[in-house]
C-alpha cells in the first residue's frame, strides 16, 4: 500500500499504487435541478457503444431515481452498509475547510480501500471493500422510477397535501445520472489482478485492456459506483470509455477540437457540462478561475463530488438537487451541500451566467469570458436579494476558437403570421 492525497478528503490515504497523475484530467459536471429522467443519455450511449450480442444489461450511462432505485439494485446502500459495519459511527467528516487541498474538510473514516485492511467483505480478502452483485441485481435498470419517498403520503396516490415548498419537499425523489466517474484512485484498477485496468496519462480515462482481462470480475466487485459490467460471450469486463475518440478530437464533426461525449452532447436538459482539467503535482487542481468546471468546483462550490467518502477521488461532479432532504444529501455528495445549495438558489451574477454553458456546443469549452449586460430584473429568493444581468458568456476551446456566444435571457423569436400554423 502507498500513501497517497486524496484532496476530497482532505487528507492521505492509502491506496495499492504510487500516485501518478495524467497531464489533464477527464471531468464532469451534473445538474440534478435540471435533470427529467428522460433517458436520452442512456439511450446515446447504448446506440453508440452497447447494441452488440452479450452486452444488452450494459448500461455505461444510466439514470436512477433516488432514493429507491439504483443499478445494480440498492448499489450505494449495500457499500455505505458495509462501510458502516466495518468502521461503525466513525464515517464521519470533521476538520475546517482549506482551500484546494481540503474544501470539504477532513473524512475521519474509513474509504474503501482502508476499510478492506480491517474488513473481510463477503467476497473474501480484497484490495478495496466491496461485493459482486447477483445476476438479478442488473435484471432492470429503471426499478422503482419515479418513486417518492416521505412519510407524509395521504391516501393512496395522494402524495402531496399542497403547501410544499422549497427548501425541502417532505415527499421527494430525483434523478442520479451516473456514467463511469474516471476516478483518480480507481477501485476497479488497484483490484484487478492481471493489470488489465489503466488510466491514461493523457486524459485520465480509465479503460479496460480487453485483451489482458480474463473476466474475474475483481473490478465489478471492487468499483464502489459499480460501473463496469461483465459479458459473458467474450467472458471479459467492459465499461465506459468516455468517449475518447471524441474526446481526442477525432470526431469530423468537431472539426479537430476536443468534443463531450455522446452522453453529454444528446441530454436533453441540458444538466451536463464536462471538461479536461489540468492537475497541480500532488493532484489538487490548477487554478484556471475561467475553466467553467473549475469555476463550479472550486470557486461558486455548487458542484460536489458522489460519495466522496469511498477514496476514489470521483471526477464526476453534482449540484445536489435543493428540495431533498439535506441528512440524505450530505451523505451523498459530504458536507458541502448546504453552501452549495444556499449558492444555487440565489446565483450571483457570473454563476448565472456560467450555467448557460451547459449543453450550448458540442465541442469542449476550456475558458469563459463574460460581457456585462443591464439588469432585467430585481427580486427576493427565500429572503435573499436576487438580481439577473442580461450578460452575455463567451466559450473558447482550449485552442483559442471561439466556440460559444449567449446571454442569461432566452430571445425570444416571434414566428411571423404569414407562418403561423406551420411548424
Ligand atoms: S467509477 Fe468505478 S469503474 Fe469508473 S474509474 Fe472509478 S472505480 Fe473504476
Ligand atoms: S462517456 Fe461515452 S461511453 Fe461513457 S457513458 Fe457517456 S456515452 Fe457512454
Ligand atoms: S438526457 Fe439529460 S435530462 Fe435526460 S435523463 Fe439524461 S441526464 Fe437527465
């Protein structure tokens, strides 16, 4: 085991390889406010990567609806069991926030990978903490879709009783969309044993070597999100690729720029906005205060990583959905959700303006500049003054290309008379 620093947690950790940190990083971020649970992405992902014999319960990119559902069956809830079992009441988080090296303080408790030093998990001695699903487990993607939970259901079908409002529904469910979350400390990596699993030093992707992998599952059992998937014509595991060609530019319709994947590219609320970060030497992040994913990260704190707790460093990032619960939430994305949430309510002047960003172009934005518009509108947001700039943000790929242009107010077209009824 080596020490390594995980700066979720604000601390080392141990972890079965040296740290090695790819020149840029595969990152993303999802907004759960805006999320509908149409499935698009998963369906983009599917056609795209999954279509073939043997790979039909593959889901890369799928969407659950919290707090029931979850694919494989009760994933999160199963791991956050067996973490708890084997380090009781000391999952928690303490410390004082610090900059880029801790700004969510320090995690007192156990990851994956220090829990399997203590814990046998079910499957035996393993290098991180985890278990194999049963087949049955993968049977259905979408169980328990659109499920509430509350206990203030009436009667049968009435789920609300009217006068529910923000900052938290009694009655609630949201959407999780998940794809593979390109972790810096890869569980599924440090468990396979024949070193098929890798993480590429160029973009941080992490794929699986199918001519190495024999199929022992090891990844399957030890990836906390449970994200990657076994096949059993070609007997050897797959997961999400993130789309590299894309990534890599060799999409023609990118024209040589890097673009977002396909997940990303087809949703259809616009809740995704992904990037490539570059890394500091001990895996912090490099200040890029006009990188759009390292504005929301470090600098609004509106997106915040999925069970940070577990130690893989996640790269995936979300703005939790503000009307559930905040105990279920801080267990989900740790104790930055209140001050993330607080900020999303009521953005500021440029937040609004960077979260016009998401689903604008194909092509992936490395840098915002934003052009001060007038004020359209002044308000209160749960006792907090509110104001909107109509201020126009400005998207440049990393080359310099001018890739987006929009403002924070929609135009509004009028479709002239002469084609009223057309479509
Ligand atoms: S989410 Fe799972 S499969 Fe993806 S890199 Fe992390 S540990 Fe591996
Ligand atoms: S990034 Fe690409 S491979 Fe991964 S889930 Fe999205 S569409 Fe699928
Ligand atoms: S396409 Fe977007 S809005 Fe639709 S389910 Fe996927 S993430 Fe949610």
């Amino acid at each position: 085991m080596s020490n390594v620093f995980n700066w979720q947690l604000g601390r080392e950790m141990e972890y079965p390889y040296e740290a090695a940190f790819p020149e840029q990083q595969f990152a993303f971020v999802f907004n759960t406010n805006r999320c509908i649970g149409c499935q698009t992405c998963t369906m983009a992902c599917k056609s795209t990567w999954t279509f073939s014999r043997g790979q039909e319960y593959m889901w890369w990119n799928n969407v659950e609806t919290k707090p029931y559902g979850g694919y494989p069956h009760h994933w999160d809830v199963r791991l956050l069991d067996m973490l708890e079992k084997a380090n009781p009441g000391g999952q928690t988080w303490g410390g004082t926030p610090e900059s880029l090296r801790a700004p969510y303080g320090t995690f007192n408790g156990k990851t994956v990978f220090e829990a399997a030093q203590t814990h046998i998990g079910p499957e035996g001695a393993n290098r991180a903490l985890g278990y194999l699903p049963a087949d049955d487990e993968w049977s259905a993607p979408n169980r328990y879709e659109d499920h509430p939970a509350g206990n203030e259901k009436g009667a049968k079908g009435e789920y609300f009783k009217g006068g529910e409002r923000l900052p938290e529904h009694k009655t609630w469910f949201f959407y999780l969309a998940r794809i593979c979350n390109h972790c810096t400390y890869p569980a599924c990596l440090a468990a396979c044993p024949r070193n098929a699993i890798y993480k590429r030093p160029e973009d941080g992707i992490v794929l699986i070597d199918q001519e190495r992998c024999r199929g022992y599952r090891k990844c399957m059992e030890a990836c906390p999100y449970k994200k990657t998937y076994y096949r059993g014509n070609t007997r050897t595991s797959e997961k999400c690729i993130a789309c590299y060609p894309r990534v890599e530019g060799r999409d023609p319709s990118g024209g040589g720029l890097p673009m977002i994947t396909r997940c990303m590219s087809a949703c259809i609320g616009h809740i995704r906005l992904q990037g490539l970060i570059e890394l500091n030497q001990d895996g912090t992040w490099k200040e890029a205060r006009n990188n759009p994913l390292y504005y929301l990260v470090h600098v609004a704190k509106v997106a915040l990583p999925l069970y940070p707790q577990f130690g893989t460093e996640p790269n995936g990032y979300y703005i939790p959905p503000r009307w559930v619960p905040r105990p279920y939430l801080r267990q989900m994305f740790g104790p930055g959700v209140d001050e993330a949430i607080e900020r999303y309510i009521a953005p500021d002047r440029e937040l609004l303006a960077v979260l016009q960003l998401f689903g604008k172009d194909e092509r992936i934005c490395d840098r915002y500049e934003i052009k001060e518009g007038p004020k359209v509108f002044e308000g209160e947001v749960r006792g907090k003054k509110f104001e909107i700039y109509n201020d126009t943000i400005i998207g440049y790929a990393k080359d310099g290309t001018k890739i987006i242009e929009t403002t924070v107010e929609e135009p509004v077209y009028v479709r002239p008379e002469r084609h009223a009824n057309s479509i």
